[in-house]
C-alpha cells in the first residue's frame, strides 16, 4: 500500500472529484489546488504533472483491487465455500462507492482515446492475470468439469458485476442492499456450482 503524506492524500482526494466531475481533460491543476488546499508549489512537489497525478489515482484503484488477487484456491476443501469467498470479498469491493466512483475515471479515460486505454490495460494486466490464477488452480483441482477457467472466470466475474457495478457505474443506481447482496452471492454461487455439476453429470 502506497504510503501518502497527510497534503498527498488531500490532493489525491481534490484529484478524484475534480476527475469526476469534469474529466481529465478539463480539470486543471488550479482546481485541484483550490480543492486540496495546498499551494501550486505543494501540488508541484508531489505531482510534476496532472498526467502523474491521473497514475496516482489509478494505483489508488489497483491498490483496492490487489486483496482480492491474493485470495487462494486451496485443493481438497470445498469448492462451494471458497467460491462464496471469493464472491464476498469481491462484491464488498465492486459495491464501494469509492470504487465506482475511481473506476469512472478510468473508464472514461480508456474510452477517450485507443493510446490511454492500451496505456491502462497493460497498469491492470497484472490484477486481471491474478484473478484468473485461482480458476486456474480450480480447474487443475478438477473443480470446474470440462468448462475452462478462463470461460468460468469471466462467467463469475462477469455476474457479479452486472449486479453489483454496472448499474451503479454507469446508470448512476443505488447500491443494492446488504441483504439483497447476500441473497445474490447465494443464487450466484448456487447456479455456478449446480451448473457445473449439472454438465458433469450429463457428460458420464
């Protein structure tokens, strides 16, 4: 975890509102300077640029993501449990107001132009490739049948999201309730794994 001064995590906080709001491309470091409360020479000495500070916010958000690259399959232990796990820990992050809020600007800015977006996705390649490791480790275990990990992976993740993210992304709704997330992990988990079984027992 980055370690920030007191003036650094003011900044960087001025800096995600004002992205927010206004994108990278209008917000100007005198905005994020009147915002944070810190002089131009301050704002300076920490961020040469509003580019450096663009990166900053964006290893504010991998720095979010990381716990979850870290979570293990473990072999030999129900498969069920570990995966109600890992959807817990994921949807407590992808239901984060300032997760979404982060995750905003980084959208935005790959949808801007082909060269930020290339620029973007080589900084979350890493997070991505962990993700995936523990359906990897899952399907060496024999745990996911004949579906490979990176379909299952994407099925997953791709679930959980649209329930837990996008809407809240990009249509601006509400979270969904605590008791309706954990109703949803449940139904979540409960298909993934039926499914699963399901196939598995068609195929013998």
């Amino acid at each position: 975890m980055t370690q920030l001064t007191e003036k650094q995590q003011a900044i960087l906080s001025a800096a995600v509102e004002e992205f927010a709001q206004r994108g990278l491309q209008a917000t100007t470091m005198e905005a994020i300077c009147s915002a944070a409360g810190v002089s131009k020479r301050t704002l300076y000495k920490h961020y040469a640029t509003k580019e450096a500070l663009f990166d900053a916010v964006v290893i504010s958000l991998i720095e979010r993501i990381q716990p979850i690259t870290t979570i293990q399959f473990i072999p030999n232990y129900d498969f069920e449990v570990q995966l109600r796990h890992l959807a817990d820990s994921a949807v407590s992050l992808l239901s984060d107001k300032d997760y979404i809020k982060l995750s905003r600007i980084v959208m935005i800015e790959s949808m801007r132009c082909e060269a930020q977006a290339d620029r973007l996705n080589n900084k979350f390649s890493q997070c991505e490739a962990a993700m995936s490791l523990w359906f990897e480790e899952a399907s060496r275990a024999g745990c996911l049948g004949t579906f490979s990990a990176p379909f299952a992976a994407a099925f997953f993740w791709g679930a959980l999201k649209r329930l837990t993210f996008w809407d809240q992304a990009i249509r601006w709704q509400a979270p969904l309730a605590e008791a309706d997330l954990d109703a949803f992990v449940d139904q979540a988990c409960q298909l993934f794994c039926g499914g699963i079984k399901y196939v598995t027992q068609q195929q013998t």
